[in-house]
C-alpha cells in the first residue's frame, strides 16, 4: 500500500478563504499547462483530495506528475488547461510563457476519443464567477476542433451543485458514476460557443 504523499508546501492561497467585493472586475485567461505549471496543478490536487475527503488516497508528487503528465506532443495521454484569475488583466506574453493559442497541429492525436475535465476552485470566493464555464468552454471547443464524438468527467453524487452545473450546460447525467458527457448537437452548440 503506498503511503499518502506530503502535502505542498503552503502559499497565501492556503489561508483563510477570501471574499471579494461583488463589484471587483476579474479577469480570467485559459493556458495549455507546461511543465513549469507542475506546482500549481500538484497543490489544486491536493486541495481538491482534502474537499472531497480523499487524502487517504492522496499519493501525486511533483515529480511523479511531471513524469506523467507531460509528455510531447500534447494530446496524447494527459492535457490540463489552467483557467487563471486576477484583478489585473493579463498581458498578451509574459517572459517565459506565450499565451496564444497553440497551433492546430501541436493538438493532433493518432486516436482521438474524448477529453475529461476536471475543475477544482480555491479560494471559494472564485466559484460562481463563470469560470467553470469558461473551463468548459475551452474543453469543448478543443473536442470539437479535433473531431471528438464526446466529452466525458465523473462528478461526486453528494455534489448537487456541481450536478446542476452540468446538466445546465447540456451534459447527460449517468448514474452508476455520476458521469456526465456533452455529446452530438449539445457538444457542437457548447463546443462551437464563444
């Protein structure tokens, strides 16, 4: 049995939740994560475990993540998008990262099937802010451009919120897992949305 993980190391993010004045302008940008995103994405996940409660299972490394998440092309195994959100507007580049869409090609893969997206916000004073649907947007829209036939994600059944989300966005409600898929015309609608 492997044992749990140590966590990642606290940043500001990991204090008390914040709350933002309703009139506060947000602004939001989805990037292909990049292997420099490795910490980032390996706190959301720890985050996420602690919610849900699954820290039991919780076993990710940065390193073990880096291994496997972030092989090239992108597309071939695993992808994340990161949704980023900030009170100031993001530049068009910034040093060591562009973020203009990739080109068509670097997404192609020999066996296209779906994508699963999974989100995860924190603080909650980012939930109910659109970006859940943005995420899914971005999701959608890349599905849709490589000539996927769906796109699949599990939901906790205890996530009432969440399923209601989803079901507003068109996805099918599956029961035994709380699968959920956008498929055919709801796919093409939402995935071809701007």
């Amino acid at each position: 049995m492997a044992t749990a993980a140590s966590p990642p190391a606290p940043t500001l993010a990991s204090g008390p939740t914040a709350t933002l004045p309703e009139t506060t302008l947000l602004f939001a940008r989805i990037h292909l994560a990049t292997l420099s995103d490795v910490p980032h994405i390996h706190k959301l996940i720890h985050q996420m475990v602690i919610f849900k409660p699954l820290t039991h299972l919780f076993s990710a490394t940065e390193s073990s993540l880096s291994s496997t998440l972030f092989t090239s092309p992108p597309f071939q195994s695993f992808t994340i998008l990161l949704l980023e959100a900030s009170p100031t507007p993001f530049p068009f580049t910034t040093p060591n990262k562009n973020t203009d869409t990739p080109p068509p090609s670097s997404f192609t893969s020999p066996t296209p099937s779906k994508i699963t997206r999974g989100t995860f916000s924190k603080p909650t004073a980012m939930t109910r802010k659109g970006f859940g649907r943005m995420l899914l947007s971005a999701v959608t829209k890349q599905a849709v451009k490589m000539g996927y036939g769906r796109v699949d994600w599990v939901v906790l059944d205890w996530n009432v919120n969440t399923i209601r989300f989803d079901e507003e966005m068109g996805a099918e409600v599956l029961n035994e897992w709380r699968g959920c898929r956008l498929t055919g015309e709801a796919l093409q609608v939402y995935g071809g949305a701007d």
